[in-house]
C-alpha cells in the first residue's frame, strides 16, 4: 500500500504501517539560507530570557540618565524660573504638578526596567519540557515589563513639555509694571499700583483701592519698585 500525503501535519498516520509509507522530496528544499535561519530561531528561542533581561538592563541605565537630568533641571532652573511666575495660581501649582507627574513616571519606568533586568522567578524542576514552558512564561513577563517601561518612559515628554510651555509663556513678574514705593518725614512707609497728585496731595492706589494720602511736602523717598513690601 502506498501512502503519499499532502499536508502530512494535519494527518494522523500512527496507524499506517512504516513500510507503506512513500516519501516524496519537497518542491522547495531547503537552502543553506533557511538552514542559518532555522538556527537562529532556535538560539533566539533559547536565548530569549537572557537577551530581553540586557535590554532591560540598558534601557533602565538609560533612564536613570534621562531623571537624574531632569531632576538636575529642576534644582537648578526649577526655583529661579518658578519664581519668576506671578501668580500661585494657576501657573505656579500647575507647573508643581505636571514637575512632579513626570517625575513620578519616570522613577515608575525605571522600576519596571528593573524588574524586567531582574527576570521572574524559573521554578527548577527536572522535566525538560517543563522547564521550557516555566522559561517561555519568564520570558513573556519580562518582555510586558519592558513595553510598560518604555511606554511610561514616552508620557514624560508632554508631561515636561507642557511644564516647559508654561513656564515660557505664562505671564511673569518682569511683564508686571513697577509699583510705586514712598517714604514720608514721619518714616511710614507706602507701596501701591499707582499714584496720582492733587492739590499738593500724593494719592497711592493699590489693588483694594486708595491706600494712602501723603502731603507732597513731606514725602522723603519716591521710587519704582518691582514689588511691595509684605504688609505695605
């Protein structure tokens, strides 16, 4: 009896009998090429935990380059430029909030490196075809662990972008006008928006309004300032 099969992987031929078997060479044989190829898997396929576990390690090395940077900014740059800002709120309590998100995200990308450098745990057993499958389970954990890094890495960019935007084009102390600093014979001292004179009378006008009337005659010291001096 002669058995010659197509597609022999979907056919169960446990029960023909050896002798009536044909086997007819492929079409296609395989090149040397193919040979390398096939190879490769299997060493890819061997080596696969151990490959994505460096990768781990220099993605998360990368990374730590990258926060120590942006924390490096923001010691140094972070306090004048956050000063320079007028107002608490918003632009202030936004820029502490997106500084610190993406500080946040950073220091989660390099946790998930770490644990995908470090690998989870092969339990050791005797069985061959066990301890595959325990390595192809590691090797699929380690692989999601390092997309989640690398993932995370990606949403520190708006993040510090948008801190960069704001403290760019928010309105700053230096667009504010001067305010008007005097100082009388009596030694009071009065700060406000603006002045006006009348009558020989130097009217201050602060935010809330007028805040003080001085006679011209007395006033010692008339200058610009950039801010008021607390409780003036």
């Amino acid at each position: 009896m002669s058995a010659a099969r197509e597609n022999g992987s979907d056919l169960d031929l446990g029960d023909v009998p050896a002798d009536e078997l044909e086997f007819i060479p492929s079409p296609n044989p395989a090149t040397p090429e193919d040979v390398r190829w096939a190879r490769m898997a299997d060493e890819a396929r061997f080596n696969g935990l151990p490959d994505i576990q460096r990768s781990a390690e220099r993605w998360g090395a990368t990374i730590l380059v990258i926060t120590g940077l942006l924390t490096t900014l923001t010691v140094v740059r972070g306090a004048s430029d956050l000063a320079a800002l007028q107002d608490l709120f918003p632009y202030k309590l936004l820029v502490g909030i997106l500084a610190a998100a993406s500080l946040l995200i950073a220091v989660a990308s390099v946790v998930w490196a770490a644990m995908a450098a470090q690998g989870q745990p092969v339990n050791i057993v005797v069985s061959g075809p066990r301890y595959a499958e325990e390595t192809t389970r590691a090797t699929k954990i380690a692989n999601r662990r390092l997309k989640i890094s690398r993932r995370l890495a990606l949403l520190i960019v708006p993040f510090y972008m948008a801190t960069l935007g704001i403290m760019a084009y928010a309105p700053q102390n230096s667009d504010a006008p001067p305010k008007v600093f005097v100082r009388d014979a009596a030694g009071g001292s009065y700060c406000g928006l603006s002045a006006k004179q009348s009558k020989g009378v130097l009217v201050i006008v602060g935010e809330k309004g007028m805040v003080a009337r001085i006679p011209v005659a007395t006033i010692t010291k008339l200058t610009a300032a950039a801010e008021c001096p607390k409780g003036k």
